[in-house]
C-alpha cells in the first residue's frame, strides 16, 4: 500500500511533464510547456513558470508534442498533428495521412489550434474586410501670425482619411486656406478657399483598376460660389512597390462651375492622371498627384491640379510636412487670374497608416 500511494504520488508529479510539449535545444537543454508559435525564426513556448519564452529556432534540435499542431511546409501543404523528432526528422502523425516524415528545414510555420483559430479569423477578415477596417488619415494645420505694426492671420488646414484594403481604397479629404490682413484698420481677407471630395478605386486585378470620384471646390478671389465635378475611368499600377507606388489613370468627368457674378458652366471632361509615392527614407517620404481635364464641351479649354508633399516623421504619430499645390484654369471669367498657388509647411497628425 504504501508503493501504491509513492507510485500515485510520483505520477501526479510528473503528469504535467508527460502531457506538455517538450523543446529540445542543441545545447542539450529542454524546455516543457506549450508550443503557441513558430515562423521558422523564433519559436514560442508557454511554459508554466516562465510565460512566454521565445527560442531561436535555428538553436531548436528536437520537438515532442502531446497537442496537434497545424505545420506549414515550403511547398505550401499545411499538415495537422502530433510532432516528434527520430533521427533529426521531424515525425508528423496525422489522422488523415497517418505519419509524414519531414525535415526540420521544410517547416516554414507553426501554430497551435488556438493560434490557428486567431489566424483564420485574421484571414477571413483581410479577404472579406468591414467598412471600419483599414482606415488611416492624417491631419495637417499651418498658422502664422502678426500683432504691432503689421496686423494678419493665415491658416491652413488639410485632412484626409484613406482606407485602404486588399482589394479597394476609399479616399475623402479636405484642404482649406484662410488669410486676412488688418493693417489699414479695415479686415481685409486676402484669400479664402475650400476645396474637398471623395474617391472610390476597385482592383479588377494586380495591375488593372476602376475609379469613381466627386471633387467641391470653393474660392472666393475666383468668384467660385461652387464647383462640383463627378466622374470616373480605369487606372494601371505601373509601379507598386512596399517603397513605390506610380499609377496611370483615364476617364471622364462632369464639371458644374457657379460663379458669384451670375455666370454658371456645365460641361464634359476628360480626366487624365497620375500619382505617385516614394519613401524616401525610413523617415521621409514625397508624394505628388497630377490631373490634366481637357474640356470636351468646350474644346481647347481645359483645367489642371497638382498637389505635392515632402513629409518627415518625427514619431509614430508627429511629422513635419511641406505642401506644394497649383490650380489652373485656362478660361477663367474675366478679372481673374489662371493659376492659384498655394505653398504651405507646417505640423501633420496621422493615425493609422497615415494615408497618402
């Protein structure tokens, strides 16, 4: 009776190691607990005691597992089981394929059924995305002013929010410059003007793409109450890289300008375009986006934007950024200039992926 009770007393010691994972290292040192991890750089085992613990899995000799494991393969099979480890191959007992015999060096992942299970729900999610996910966007505010002998206000204001999915990319943004000068006694705006819009692109495939966009625009020193153009076409990723991205654009559009002097202009475009992305460095990085919209209604009249900007980060959610922007009219009403300019620097709040 009293071996029966040491033998009960012994097996309940040991049945934690019995029916844990067990690490082997080269260096002759195991390691018990659960396997959650592997991606062929540093495997994760969470032991009892000790948590968490990463091991380098080039320093990883041997695997016993009492839990199936889901085992990624460099030809792309997944294979679901036991593991254990004869003569420096790993041994793979599966209920559908009974045993497979691999080598160490075929393992490209590792997953328990829990980490699986996270996995798969991040998948599914990235394949079939809610209209929350993905956003990102950025905030940019310019301010200068002056009190004494000189009397004046200027500020700038830029938004955009991007999400930016697998398959599609939804844009909204906004830009709006304000500035007066109160040096004669008398407040005097010297500029004002709003200008915003969304954009809708759909991957047809890697290199192809449909758009759908409407652009506002207000300017009160071109006699524009409202502009308001709706249109859409196809786009080609000529370049897309993680470092750059150059993509080619063509359609048409719908143009509807109302001017305060009473003059009001409706015609079809065409709409021409590029945009462009470059990360500079692991801190800065340019964008540009230039869109060419030769009148149809009224040939040889045409319109131009372009808009540029060297940002910087300072941290994950601080840059400093400088905008170029021009905007040209080749028939403007009467009194007004062609080309607006506006050059502006100044602090850009991003959250998410930022946006381009």
């Amino acid at each position: 009776m009293k071996y029966l009770i040491l033998s009960f007393a012994a097996t309940c010691l040991l049945a934690p190691a019995v029916f844990a994972d067990q690490v082997t290292l080269k260096n002759g040192d195991r390691l018990t607990g659960d396997i959650l991890r592997s991606d062929d750089k540093v495997l994760v085992l969470k032991s009892e005691f000790a948590g968490e613990v990463s091991i380098q899995w080039a320093a990883v000799d041997a695997i016993t597992s009492s839990q199936p494991l889901h085992i990624g393969l460099k030809d792309g099979q997944t294979v679901v089981g036991t593991v254990s480890t004869q003569d420096g191959k790993m041994q793979l007992k599966t209920k559908e394929a009974g045993a497979v015999m691999t080598a160490k060096d075929s393992i490209v992942v590792i997953r328990s059924d829990k980490e699986q299970a996270v996995y798969d729900a991040a998948l599914d999610r990235l394949q079939h995305p809610h209209l929350t996910d993905f956003w990102g966007g950025f905030v940019d505010a310019g301010l200068s002013t002056t009190k004494g002998n000189s009397d004046t206000l200027s500020f700038v204001l830029g938004m955009k929010a991007v999400r930016d999915a697998p398959s599609d990319k939804i844009s909204v943004y906004l830009n709006s410059i304000f500035a007066k000068n109160s040096v004669t006694g008398t407040s005097l705006t010297t500029a004002h003007a709003i200008a915003g819009g969304m954009r809708g692109d759909l991957n047809i495939n890697p290199k192809l793409f449909a758009f759908g966009f409407t652009d506002f625009e207000f300017d009160q020193f071109q006699q524009l109450d409202l502009r308001n153009v709706l249109g859409g076409g196809a786009g080609y990723h000529a370049i897309k890289t993680k470092r750059t991205v150059f993509d080619l654009s063509a359609g048409g559009a719908y143009d509807q300008a109302f001017y305060s002097t009473g003059v009001n202009i409706r015609s079809g475009e065409l709409v021409l375009g590029e945009q462009y992305s470059y990360q500079i460095s692991s801190r800065s990085s340019l964008s540009e986006q230039l869109q060419f919209f030769p009148n149809l209604s009224y040939t040889g009249q045409y319109r131009g934007t372009f808009d540029s900007s060297i940002v910087t980060r300072l941290n994950s959610w601080l840059n400093w950024q400088v905008t170029f922007q021009d905007r040209y009219v080749s028939n403007p009403i009467p009194g007004i200039k062609k080309n607006d300019l506006l050059l502006s620097t100044g602090l850009r709040l991003t959250y998410g992926k930022g946006g381009n």
